[in-house]
C-alpha cells in the first residue's frame, strides 16, 4: 500500500474522540443493543415549516448557483436587522459562513501566525484546539474547573502574553450549557482593549436559553468582538450550514477573501430558505427544553456532582469514580451512550449527555444512571 508524506499539521490533529465512543457504540448495536443515546448535539424537532417551504422554492426557482462569496445580500440584511434588534447598533459588517465551523476556521486563518497564542476555557468545544492547531498557533486553555457557570476572568487575564492574539468565548457553552454573566463578559472585554486582542464570542445556542437573555460580550466591546452565530440549533439547521459572522470590517473583509479560496460559499438555496427565519415561532421548543432541562437536572443532581445549565441542550455531570471514560465504558454496558469529558477538556472528570431527548428517553437514562452510583 502506498504510504505519502502527511503534513505535521494534520498529525498534529487527533481524530474526534466522539467518533471513537461511536465506535464502540456501533460496535454494542452490532451486538443487539437498544442504547439510549445522550451522545449527539443537535436538536431533536424538525426544521420549521416556514424554512422548508422557502428551501423549496429556492430550489425549484433555479436559485442553486454560486452566490457571491460573502452570502446574498439579502440574508445579510437580515442578520444586520436581527444584530441592530439585540445590541442596538449595527455590525460594521457581516458574512454568510459554512456553519460556525466555517466562521471559526476563516476567523482564526485570516488572524493567526506561527506562533501566536489563543485563549479559551476549560472545557471546550472540540473544534477549538484543534482549528488553533491547524492555523498555526497554539492553545492556551485555562481551568476553568468546577464552577462552569463563571469566567475566570483572572486566570484568563494571568494567561495573556505579548503572542496572545484572540479570546474565545463561548456562551451558552457546549458541553456544559452553562451561561457566562453579563458582569464577567464586560471584564473580558476590557481586558481585549487593554491588550487589542480579538474576541471571538461563539454564540450558536443563545436563542435556547431557560433563565432570562444570554448576555454577550458584543454589547462591551463591539469594535473588539467577532460574533458567530447561526441556524443549526435554534432552528434544527444542523446539516444545511449556513451561518454568519459579524464584526469588525477589517476581519470581515479578511474572511470573506479567504472564503472566496475554501468554502466558496455557504449553500445557495439555503441562504435563500434561510431568510423565512423570522416566521419561526420557536417559544414552544424553548419552553420544551427548558423542562427538559428541569428534569435532568433534578433527576440527576442528588447522586452527582453538577452545575445547572442555562441554555443550549447540554448538562455536564462528574463522574462519581473521578474517571469519566471508565464511567462512559460501564455506562455503554448499561446501553447508555454518554461522552467522556476528556473530548472536550484537558481532563477525565465529567461526562456530556445531550438532553434533545423524548421525556421517556430522558426518565429511563437517568434512572440507569443513578442505579450505576
């Protein structure tokens, strides 16, 4: 067999540990099992209506070509409306991106050097180190142990070096769902102007939140903060890509040449299908998982050690032994797939499940859980 020279960026990248814990999961399906799957993070409910319908007749209206690289204009209006909505002023601009997968990797191509740092807290979401990684920089991940519903802002402020170049900021986070308070965000903004750092604030789950607004940190340093936001977890678009970054122009215009040479662009028709967001009324399925939510947490709070979530559809447990893949493997004999906090941070000690699950689903996970205490 053939073998070629791989570049060290990529041996540098571990393969998803997710797809490892699939793989044995496939492996206890294969064997019979009916698993109880806490594993994956998208949405549970269909796409909305109003946005198939608009897919539809993008598509069967011969609007499947390239758009121009930065996203339809039309869609860009619509994400400068909705960001002047919220934050009350307008973004000095904005670009239709591949999902926010797409907007982390053009952010951190268009801004990083050899050499050049990037802060984000532990845990994380998997992406991050490894985009870092694969741009050329390096990651500087700061405990953020066990009181996940914090920044911690001091150690964040300790990590910062004449290399430092971006802060990532993620809230609600994935995996832990927690909220990072309003507060914080500001201080975290100042230190971004004390040092001219960016921020980049991944806010992909901020329209599922249970316990009154997200607060963002684009309302204390705008000038400062890349916003990457989307339709994949409030509207159920996992699989069609689209979403937007907004900010800066000197970064935006970076982006959107880098895009011109990767992406290209994000999907045309679903750009299009995209522009009906604003005929969602999605109040019932935030009032669905904030029961959810509820449910999980007081069913599993008195046997495990575990902070609250606020948003998103993510609840991240201790494990009870301390040795989270251990936990994860006898849980898997229980036919309960849940994922090993270590995919997700520089430690073994908790474990993700993902609560877009039918309240039966939910019930007899956690009642499979708290038997294994």
């Amino acid at each position: 067999m053939t073998e070629f020279a791989i570049s060290n960026r990529c041996k540098n990248i571990d393969a998803s540990g997710i797809r490892k814990v699939f793989d044995l999961a496939a492996k206890r399906r294969a064997e019979g099992a009916k698993l109880i799957d806490f594993s994956i993070g998208q949405p549970d409910f269909n796409i909305p209506e109003p946005i198939k319908q608009a897919a539809c007749l993008a598509i069967e209206s011969d609007k499947n070509s390239y758009t121009v690289t930065q996203g339809i204009a039309e869609l860009n209006a619509k994400v400068c409306q909705y960001y002047k909505h919220r934050f009350g002023f307008d973004p000095q601009a904005t670009l239709i991106t591949s999902g926010v997968s797409g907007g982390l990797v053009l952010a951190l191509l268009a801004m990083c050097e050899q050499g050049d740092e990037v802060i984000f807290v532990d845990p994380y979401f998997v992406m991050y180190k490894h985009l870092v990684t694969l741009a050329g920089a390096s990651s500087v991940i700061v405990d953020g142990y066990p009181e996940f519903d914090k920044l911690p802002v001091d150690k964040i402020a300790d990590a910062i070096t004449q290399r430092t170049k971006i802060i990532i900021i993620n809230s609600p986070s994935n995996p832990t769902g927690c909220v990072y308070p309003a507060d914080q965000l500001k201080q975290i903004a100042e230190l971004a102007k004390k040092h001219n750092l960016l921020i980049i604030s991944d806010e992909i789950y901020h329209q599922l939140c249970y316990d009154g607004d997200v607060p963002s940190v684009v309302n204390y340093a705008p000038e400062h903060t890349l916003l990457l936001d989307g339709f994949s977890k409030n509207l159920a678009m996992t699989g069609w890509r689209i979403g937007y970054a907004a900010g800066p122009k000197q970064l935006i215009e970076q982006m959107a040449k880098l895009q011109q040479y990767t992406f290209v662009c994000a999907p045309a028709p679903l750009q299009y299908a995209a522009l009906a967001m604003d005929k969602c009324d999605i109040s019932p399925i935030i009032e669905d998982y904030r029961n959810r939510r509820d449910l999980i947490y007081n069913g599993l709070r008195e046997k495990f050690n575990v902070v609250k979530p606020s948003g998103g559809f993510y609840i991240f447990p201790q494990a009870p032994d301390g040795d989270a893949e251990a936990f994860c493997k006898r849980a898997l004999e229980k036919d309960v797939l849940i994922i090993p906090g270590n995919v997700f941070s520089e430690k073994n000690t908790h474990f993700r499940i993902s609560y877009a699950r039918d309240i039966e689903t939910l019930k007899e996970g956690i009642e499979r859980l708290n038997r294994m205490v």
